[in-house]
C-alpha cells in the first residue's frame, strides 16, 4: 500500500509540475495585435516595426538553436503549427495566416507571409 502511495504522490508531483511550468511559460509571451496574435516575449525589446513585420532584441534567440522550447510549446498552444525550416528561418501558420519567424542571435524578426 506504501508503493502505491508513493506512485501517486510521485505522479501528483510530477503532474503539478508540468502544468505550472506550462502555465508560467505562457504568461511569458503575449499575442501581438499587428502580426495575426502571433505570441512575441514579453520581455522583447521591439527595435524596427514596418508593414511587413517587426524585429526585436530577445537574447533568448539563437541562429544555431533557434528559439526556446517554452516558446514554441506557446506558439503550438496558441494553435501555431510549425511548418518548413529555411536556415534561421521556421514558417508557423494558423488557418490562412503564415509567419515567418527568423531567430538569429539575440535577434527575432517576425513577418507576415500572408
């Protein structure tokens, strides 16, 4: 009876960890008005804004390793289903919209396609 008890609780515990850090992660980001609300960091730092899209400061952001896994547990929780990889570059559409999102070091650009 012990075992099983322990497997519970062992099980509670773990449960209860992966929803509060999936809910701390989403709490991260915040839908962004001009791109589709396209989850963009929180604490990002918006540098260039045209009609295309915008760049951001985010040193989250990484050319060899891409974004973070929170951020794309985000983009995939907020209906984002990642497409084709160009380089630096990953496409995420949701119905008939399409980002480009390009992460370079400590760089972010998201773009409308469409």
């Amino acid at each position: 009876m012990k075992k099983i008890n322990g497997w519970i609780l062992a099980l509670a515990a773990l449960l209860a960890g992966g929803a509060l850090y999936y809910f701390i992660t989403l709490s991260l980001y915040e839908p962004s008005e001009d791109l589709f609300s396209f989850p963009v960091p929180k604490n990002a730092e918006l540098v260039h804004k045209n009609e295309h899209g915008n760049s951001y400061d985010w040193s989250k952001a990484s050319e060899e390793n891409g974004i973070p896994f929170g951020y794309e547990l985000v983009l995939k929780a907020n209906g984002w289903k990642k497409g084709e990889r160009e380089g630096a570059s990953v496409y995420y559409t949701k119905g008939n919209h399409k980002i480009d999102l390009i992460s370079s070091t400590e760089n972010l650009g998201i773009i409308r396609v469409n």
